[in-house]
C-alpha cells in the first residue's frame, strides 16, 4: 500500500494488481483507476448523495448519508 502526504491510501497491491485511487478538491474519494484505465467513479450529487459508476456497464448505485 501507498500513501499520501496527508496518510490518504493512494495505491493499493492486492494479488498483483495495483490500483490507484483518486481524490477530488475536497478530500473526498472520487476515482479508482487500473493504471490509467478508470474502473469506478464516485460521483457527488446534490445534499449529501453520491452514485458509483463504473465504466461500459449500464448500472449505478447511489447512496445517501444521512
């Protein structure tokens, strides 16, 4: 695993893959990308919701915290 300057896990190696993880302005998570291959967006919406979508399939998620 790799971390940032501020302790944020940035890269992680599970079973000889590595995956990078992308943060927004805010801090908060909004990518996870396989090299420069996105697998999955974590995309804000309005209040306090977000929605996952991951790339060439035709569903998303989307959870609200409370």
């Amino acid at each position: 695993m790799t971390y940032d300057a501020l302790g944020r896990m940035v890269e992680q190696n599970r079973s000889g893959s590595y995956t990078q993880i992308v943060y927004g302005p805010d801090g908060g998570k909004l990518a996870l990308m396989n090299g420069q291959t996105l697998s999955k967006a974590f995309v804000p919406l309005s209040g306090s919701a977000t929605t996952k979508l991951r790339p060439f399939r035709a569903w998303a998620t989307t959870t609200f915290i409370f």
